[in-house]
C-alpha cells in the first residue's frame, strides 16, 4: 500500500453507536478527494465493544488501521497516538461522535492546497447543547485566549487539518499534560480558520464532562501560561502599597486628630505588609519554577518554516570553538 495523502485521525472510547457511521462518512468525504487516504481508529480503553467494530473495519478496509490502547489514557494521549502512526501530508483530527461533520474536511483539504499548514475549525453554531454546557465553553475559551502566552483562536477545537511540516514539530514535543489546540498555535506557520455548524452527537453521551473541561483548561493555563505565577508577585506589591498607604493615612490622622494607633491596628498593618513580603517572594520563586518547567518541557527555542538550501547540523552548536 503507496503512502496517502490525507489522514483522518479519530480517538475513540466507547462509541460503539457511532463508529460504523463515522467509518461510511469519512470514506464517502474522503473518496471525493481522489487521493490515497487512511483513518486511523485509536481505541483508547474502550469496554463497550468498540474494539472488535474496529477490528472489523480494519479487516474490511486496509485503509482503517487501528491502534488499541492498552488501558485508558485520554483523549489528548489519543490523538497524539494517531498523530504518531499517521503517513498522510495533511492529518486531520475529528471526533468519532459525529458532532464535527466529516464534509467539513473537504473545506479544510481547500484552504491546505491553496498553502496554510494548519486549518482549525471554527464553531459558528453549536448545535444541541444545553445553556450551561455553551456557557462554561464560552468562558473556557475566553479565558484560555486572554491569559495564555499564544493566542489560540475562539470557538476551536481538536477538529482541524495539520501539515505534515507543522505536525513533525508538534509530534516531536512529548510533554505529558497535552493541550494540542495550544500546541498547534505555539507552532505557529500559516494558519486559518474555517467556520462550520457543529451539529448534536450521534449517539451516546459526551466524554468531556465539566471535570475534564477543568483539567484541559488547567493544562491549557500551565502549559502555555506563567500568568497564575505572575499574580502571586502582583498581590504581594498591592499588599505592600496597601500596608503603607494605611500606616500613612494612620500617621496622618495621629498627628492632626489625636488618633491613637492601637496594637490591633498596628498587628494588622504588619500582617498585611508581610504578607504582602511573602506573596512577592513566593512569585519570584514561581518565575524560577516556570522557567525550569520551560527547560523540561524541551520545546525547540525556533521553528523555521522556510531556510536556505543548506541544512544546518545541530551537533555545530555543540562543538567547541
């Protein structure tokens, strides 16, 4: 079997409902393409016998290749997977519960042959949801976007065709705790945005509960943001301008009215001026750790996107002059 051209990425756990409607729609969009193309089923842990559906698949098509996970790991660790296994020059990722329309990746195919390297998704409409479920999404987003160091655009998902340029670097930063939309827009290169309906799942419930909403914002927020850090120092100064701004206000009124500085008073003004000590030293420290969590994370210092025809050799930049 020659290389494809196009792969379609779907993580799956328990979808047993979906998968054999998934499978017929991908091949369908794909088809039109008129390129070698692959879908790469990554099981992760399923029980509901999706495993055997995608076994099945595999032996139906030789275009499916499955990759069985031992055990759960979670959606991020998924996709990842298939990123791994992937051959196409343009991999896309899409869910398996059918919410992201397998017709929109021909849009995406359009906007990579017309040259950007990574085309994301973006909801216009989400179809199906319930008020609190669009609320905490949106404020997901909106928080993710202001405080992260890279700006991920609004109203993106997973959902998205990656070149296979852009998609080497991304497959080459092995942190643990994965937020790829982050990763994707760290990477930078040529990037835009395709809007489409998001319709209802399928079938089945939804795998990304609140509690998991707040892990993948905590990983967004730790992975691609010192700002939590930052605030720490932040409070300590607003403390210490706080505590002198009282202790002259109360000098002033024991010098003009007779006020008496209490030891109460006097107890708090040191509190909040140690505190505020405290919170400034905890924040310079935190700039020490987020800055070895930058060094562990072993991302590339550059990414070029279009050099001279001589290759540079990394093992120059370690030799001796």
């Amino acid at each position: 079997m020659s290389e494809p051209t196009f792969t379609v990425i779907a993580p799956i756990f328990n979808e047993l409902e979906n998968l054999p409607l998934l499978y017929s729609r991908v091949k369908e969009v794909m088809d039109q393409t008129g390129e070698g193309w692959e879908l790469i089923l990554v099981d992760d842990g399923s029980s509901d016998g999706s495993t055997d559906i995608i076994r099945e698949l595999a032996v139906k098509d030789e275009r499916v290749r499955p990759v069985i996970f031992a055990r759960n790991f979670g959606h991020q660790i998924a996709v990842t997977a298939g990123m791994d296994y992937s051959r196409g020059q343009a991999v896309t990722i899409i869910d398996a519960d059918l919410q992201d329309p397998p017709e929109v990746i021909l849009d995406l195919i359009e906007k990579w042959r017309e040259g950007y390297q990574i085309v994301y998704a973006v909801r216009s409409e989400r179809e199906g949801e319930s008020w609190f479920k669009l609320t905490t999404a949106s404020l997901f987003y909106k928080l993710i976007f202001k405080i992260t160091d890279v700006k991920i655009p609004l109203n993106t998902g997973d959902f998205r065709l990656i070149d296979r340029k852009a998609l080497e670097i991304i497959n080459n930063m092995r942190e643990r705790n994965r937020f790829l939309r982050g990763m994707g827009a760290w990477v930078g290169f040529k990037q835009i945005g395709v809007e489409y309906k998001r319709h209802a799942r399928h079938a089945g419930q939804t795998h990304y509960p609140l509690k998991k909403m707040i892990q993948l914002a905590l990983n967004a927020i730790t992975g691609f943001s010192t700002y939590p850090l930052k605030l720490l120092s932040t409070g300590g100064i607003f403390l210490v301008g706080l505590s002198l701004l009282l202790l002259l206000i109360y000098v002033l009124l024991a010098i003009f009215n007779n006020f008496d500085l209490t030891y109460v008073l006097a107890t708090w003004l040191t509190l909040i001026f140690l505190s505020g000590i405290l919170l400034i030293g905890m924040g310079i420290l935190g700039e020490y750790i987020g800055r070895t969590y930058d060094e562990a994370k072993g991302r590339p210092l550059y990414i070029v996107a279009e050099g001279p025809a001589d290759s540079l050799d990394p093992t120059r930049l370690d030799q001796s002059k």
